[in-house]
C-alpha cells in the first residue's frame, strides 16, 4: 500500500510540474498581420499578412521565428526572467501593426491573442501584448516586449516597408506612455529569452527519469523479498 501510494505521488508532482512546460511549448498555428487600423503603416501589396504552419517554440519554421522575435510566449507565460515591461521604453513608436495569432486549444478549438507590433520603435522593435487575454484557461500576463532587429527584418522580409527606426524629426512618430522601466537591451532580450525556455526542458527530462527510477526501485521491492541489509 505504501509503495502504491508513493508512485502515484510521483507520478501527480511529476503531471503538475510538466504542465506549464507543455503549454509554454504550445505556439500558434497561423498569423494575420495588419496594418490598417488607426495609426497603423499599411499592409503588403496585396492586403494583410497571413502566416500559416507549426508556429511552436524551436519549430524554425517562418511562423514560429515571428512568433519567437516577437515575444508571443513571454507574453502569454511570463517564464522567468521575465523580460515583460509595464510601459513603452519609448514615445517614438512609429507606425503600429497588429498580429492576430490563432492558437489551437484542442480539436476544433482555438483562441484568439492579438498583440501590437511596433517595427520601426526608436529603440527598436516593440510588441505590446493586452494582458488578460485567455488562452488555456489562463490569462495571458501582456506588457511591453523589446525585440531584436531581427523582428523588423523579417517583417520586412513578409512585405512591410523596407525603412528604419524613427527618430524624433520623423512626423509619423506615435507618442506613448513614459516608461516605467528600463528596456533590455535587444541582446540581452534575447539572450533572456532563451535562457527562460531552456532551463524547462532538462527539468522535464529530469524529473521524468526520476520518476522513473523510483517506479523501477518500488516494484523490484515486491512483498516478501527482502531490501537491502539493515532495510526494514
């Protein structure tokens, strides 16, 4: 009794500890870019963006890269370090975009996050996020995320104008709030941002083993075979 008791204790930690790695694996199966709402810089040629495929985290596919840069996982989950801010590093955004992710909650159903994309912001890219938006039964955390160049590249590379950050005598320049902290700088974003999804995967992985080793260990030890010496 007390060997059964133990496994399924395990088994339950090792369930409960797995899940917010499952779900921070989980990305968008599609995405609309559109630039054509107030403040917004147009869209391509031939009208809004639209991104289809595996957009999961390490995938390496066209979406899940947009999904990456753009800080789609930081801002839903929020895994330490958080590099979410609660306010814009800048009052020069410049023109806005909005990418409406699709993302699949389970067989015919799928939620709907829209997140602020800012390519052209004086400090370099921004995404700002709504927070509260609920994707897996759980609201998403949202804020401010500073991005790498690499998000306006390949922006541009999807059909949004080939131009670069603005700067104070630009015009269409979009005013925000003061910030309220400090931006990280792009490498140091991106370095965050690996850092938070790397260290999941080896606690999985060694959580599973032991897990394992302790079901191997209970039922070796089976009633009337006797444990090791000095073992009661």
């Amino acid at each position: 009794m007390r060997r059964r008791v133990l496994l399924v204790a395990a088994v339950a930690a090792c369930t409960l500890l797995l899940l917010p790695t499952a779900a921070l694996a989980k990305g968008p199966s599609a995405a609309t870019i559109d630039g054509s709402g107030p403040g917004g810089g147009g869209n391509g040629p031939k009208g809004p963006i639209i991104l289809g495929g595996d957009g999961e985290m390490g995938s390496g596919s066209e979406l899940g890269s947009l999904a990456e840069d753009a800080g789609f996982f930081q801002a839903l989950f929020a895994p330490p370090p958080n590099p979410m801010l609660k306010a814009a590093p800048t009052n020069l955004l410049g023109p806005r975009y909005t990418i409406t992710w699709t993302v699949p909650e389970g067989e015919g159903v799928a939620a709907k996050v829209r997140q602020d994309v800012y390519p052209y912001a004086a400090t370099g890219p921004l995404t700002y996020t709504r927070p509260g938006q609920r994707v897996f039964g759980e609201a998403s955390h949202g804020g401010w995320y500073q991005a790498s160049d690499g998000l306006r590249r390949q922006l541009i590379s999807l059909g949004l104008p080939n131009r670069p950050a603005v700067t104070s005598s630009d015009s269409g320049s979009t005013a925000a709030p003061p910030p309220a902290a400090q931006a990280p700088s792009p490498a140091a974003s991106r370095a965050s941002h690996g850092r938070s999804a790397s260290w999941q995967v080896p606690l999985a992985v060694g959580l599973v083993l032991l897990v394992a080793g302790t079901v191997a260990v209970l039922l070796r030890r089976r009633p009337g075979k006797p444990g090791p010496a000095g073992a009661r």
